[in-house]
C-alpha cells in the first residue's frame, strides 16, 4: 500500500515499481491540490495498480483497506509537503503530518496484531521524511548523519519530526516494525510547480519574473526522485527493522547557482525569441520567513549497510527533468489554473524585489 500515490514522489514510486516488478499495488491519496492522478496517467488500465480516494485520517477507511488487501508493506508518503504553505497556514500539516501518521499508525497496529508468522515477520511499514527536522546547517558544519539531533523550524518540517518521533515510538513501544527514510531536496517529472526547479522553468518559459528568496545562498542538497524512489525500495527490501536513513543526491547546491543552471539549460533548449538568457528574469525578493541556510546529507549509513548510491549527477537529472518539462506542457498547464494561481498571488503577491 501507496499513501500519496498521485503525488510527486508517490506517483513516481508506482511507476518505478511497477517498471522492476508485477506486485500490485493499492495507492491511497486524498487527492489534495497536490495529488493528480494525471501523473499515472500512463498505468491507467492496469489491473497491478488500484487507487482508493481517502484520508489517512479516516480510520474506518484504513482500516477496512488494511483488511481487504492485506498489504505486506506500507510506503507512508502522504503528506503536506511545502514549506511555504506552512508558513501561510499550518492547520492542514498538523491534521495530516501528525494526526494523519498517527492514525494510519493505530491502524497499522491493529491490522499488524492481527496477523501471523511469516505474513507478521516481513511487514515493513517505511515512513518517508525530510531532511528538514534536522535543522539548519552553517557553512562549515559536517553533513547530517543519523545521529543529527532534531532542530525543525518551519511548522513543515516540525510536523515531520513530530510524524517521525510517533513512528519511531511505535517501534519501541508496541514492536511495529517500521523504517524511516529522511531525504533531502527531491526533483523530477511531475512536480508540482510550488516548488524551486519546476516554479523557475514554469516562469522562464511565460516569460514571468524567477523570484529567488533572500541573497540567494541558502544550499540545499538535490537528489533526482528516481534515485529516492530506488533508495526506498532498497530501505524496503533489506532495512534493519527500527532504524532510519538518510538519502541524498550528493550535489550540495545554492538556489542561485540552481536558478542559473536551469536557466542555461533552457538557454540551449529552447532559447528566447529576443536572444536574451533566461537569466534576465532572476528577481531577488523578500526572504522566507525562518528560512533555513543549508541542508546537507551524509549518505554513508545507507551506502554501507545497503550499497545504495544515487546514479544520476544533478547535470544528468536536471536535463531530463527540465526535458520533462518541455515535452508536457498540457501536464503544466492544467496543474497551473485555477487553484495554483490564488496560491501564486498568496505567496508572491506580497513579496517586494529586493535590489541587489
Ligand atoms: P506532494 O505534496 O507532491 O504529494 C503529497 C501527496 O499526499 C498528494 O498526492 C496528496 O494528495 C496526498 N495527501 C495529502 N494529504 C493526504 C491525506 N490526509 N491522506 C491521503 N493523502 C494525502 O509531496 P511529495 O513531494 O511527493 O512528498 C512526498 C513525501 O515525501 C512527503 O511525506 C514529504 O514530506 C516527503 N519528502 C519530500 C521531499 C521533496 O523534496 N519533495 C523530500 C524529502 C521528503
Ligand atoms: O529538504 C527536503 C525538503 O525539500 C522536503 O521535505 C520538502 O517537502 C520540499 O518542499 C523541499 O523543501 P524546500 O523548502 O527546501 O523546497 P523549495 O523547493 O520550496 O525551496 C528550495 C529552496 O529554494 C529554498 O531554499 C527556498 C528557495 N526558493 C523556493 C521557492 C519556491 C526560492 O528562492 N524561491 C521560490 O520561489
């Protein structure tokens, strides 16, 4: 069972999966505005994959879901996912990040009990999380291990440590055997044009404005999602029961030199009609509030228990992401009326240039 399936993640983790393996799933999506089940477009039809509209909040859903289809694991992405909603409205994160994780978990637990012998010994629930509950990083700082103490500072990333600990103490208290993964800055084909990469390639190709927040040099870490998406299959397959990982793309970026790349990229895909670079369009505005410096990530824990490494360099994802992008404009288009464009004037709307 897939909670988020028709999200960014959760849709690409069905289609990976159902690219390396015939074992059906059953995705469970609320279909929130981040939730398209355009992005699966491409399985419609196949009997592999079925998907339930619903909360993880609902428990006599979840439970009767549990019941009928017996999953032998459970891959939680359900989520609110953006920082700067957070900022705007906190209310939806704590219902579904906290309140959510802990009913999807009761009802886990009951399902769990209820099973037996080698059905009860190889459920895994995996919890997928952020790198953000760790903090902020100064320049010099080493990267985040397993081991970082937990320092949110976004009502987003608070509500993931808060799904976290729930997670972790349902281990420790009850034996339920989960895995939890914390993954740094995800891009790829079906992104929800809220977030930096797709925002930027959206505006450059209408000609709009690319709104870098602050100086520009907050870092993050970028890893393509298809490398994610294979890390947790491998947390999934061969995790040590109760632990956690960390996932990274081993490309530490600032947003700036990431504007400027996908700038360059379009430059030469699709270069602009007056022969201007995309660059022209970079406005500096007024910063996000509690805006974290640096996110960085010590992959060394899943590399030397489960050989996992990204493959793709951050020049290789971005030039299939911003590919991706190119060749789906009616993708973009429909995720970008209606809804998206009140969201664009909350965010935005209030937020000055600020001279350089
Ligand atoms: P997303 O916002 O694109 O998708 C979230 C999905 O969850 C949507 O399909 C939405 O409809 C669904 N959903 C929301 N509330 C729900 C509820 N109450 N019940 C059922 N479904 C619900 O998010 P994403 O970027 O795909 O992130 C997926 C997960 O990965 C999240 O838990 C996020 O915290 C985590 N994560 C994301 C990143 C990233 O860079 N995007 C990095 C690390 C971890
Ligand atoms: O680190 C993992 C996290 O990465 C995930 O847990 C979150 O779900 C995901 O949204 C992402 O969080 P960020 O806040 O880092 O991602 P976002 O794409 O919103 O912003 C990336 C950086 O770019 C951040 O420093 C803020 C900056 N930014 C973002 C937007 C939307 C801008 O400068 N301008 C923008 O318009």
């Amino acid at each position: 069972m897939v909670t988020g399936s028709s999200g960014f993640i959760g849709s690409n983790f069905v289609l990976d999966w159902l690219r390396c393996s015939d074992e059906p799933i059953v995705g469970l999506d609320a279909l929130t505005y981040a939730g398209n089940p355009e992005n699966l477009a491409s399985i419609q039809g196949d009997s592999r994959y079925t998907l339930v509209r619903g909360d993880i909040s609902d428990t006599n859903l979840v439970a009767d879901l549990l019941l009928r289809y017996a999953p032998r694991a459970i891959v939680n992405f359900a989520a609110e996912s953006h920082v700067d909603r957070s900022i705007h409205g906190p209310e939806d994160f704590i219902q579904t990040n906290i309140v959510g994780t802990f009913r999807l978990l009761e009802c886990t637990r009951a399902y769990w009990s209820g099973i037996h012998g080698d059905q009860k010994a190889s459920f895994r629930f995996t919890h997928v999380s952020t790198d953000e509950v760790y903090g902020s990083l100064g320049p010099t700082d080493l990267p985040f291990s397993e081991l970082r103490r937990y320092e949110p500072n976004s009502p987003y990333s608070a509500s993931k440590a808060a799904s976290d600990h729930l997670v972790r103490a349902y281990h420790h208290t009850y034996g339920l055997p989960i895995l939890t993964t914390n993954c740094s800055n995800n891009y790829g084909a079906f992104q929800f044009p809220e977030k930096l990469i797709p925002l930027m390639i959206h505006n450059a190709l209408a000609g709009k404005p690319l709104p870098v927040y602050g100086d520009g040099k907050n870092v993050r870490d970028w890893i393509y999602v298809c490398d994610h998406c294979d890390a947790i299959r491998r947390v999934l397959e061969a995790g040590r029961v109760g632990e956690t990982y960390n996932i990274g793309g081993c490309s530490e970026m600032k947003n700036i030199e990431v504007v400027h790349a996908l700038c360059d990229a379009l430059d030469a895909a699709r270069p602009r009609a007056d022969g201007s670079s995309y660059r022209t369009l970079i406005s500096f505005v007024r910063d996000r509030p509690g805006h974290d410096r640096r996110y960085a990530i010590d992959n060394s824990k899943i590399e030397r228990e489960l050989g996992w490494t990204p493959k793709e360099s951050f020049a290789t994802g971005l030039a299939k992401t911003v590919r991706w992008y190119l060749d789906n404009p009616a993708w973009v288009s429909h995720v970008t009326s209606g809804a998206y464009r009140q969201w664009v004037s909350t965010n935005y709307g209030t937020r000055p240039e600020v001279v350089r």
